[in-house]
C-alpha cells in the first residue's frame, strides 16, 4: 500500500463506475432546486 502512495499519483487512478453520477444525484436538495453541500472524509493513503 505504502508503494503505491508513493509512487503512484491522482493520474494513475482509476474512479470507481457510476460514483460521480452518484455524487451530483446526492447533492441535488430533496425539491430539486436546492443544492446540498457533500463532505467526503477519507482515510486512504493517497492523501498523504
């Protein structure tokens, strides 16, 4: 894991299908027209 930290960077990685379409769906407000802000925390290496 500590390898590809590293040594790998944001251009090598691959975004899991679907996710984004799933964030822009979660962040349109119950109505619609409302905007609902998103916070994502994450534990992984790659923020380092």
């Amino acid at each position: 894991m500590a390898r590809i930290a590293l040594l790998n960077n944001a251009g090598t990685r691959l975004p899991f299908a679907g996710v984004a379409e799933l964030y822009a769906a979660l962040s349109v407000g119950y109505d619609g027209r409302r905007r609902t802000p998103i916070f994502y925390l994450s534990r992984s290496p790659w923020n380092l």
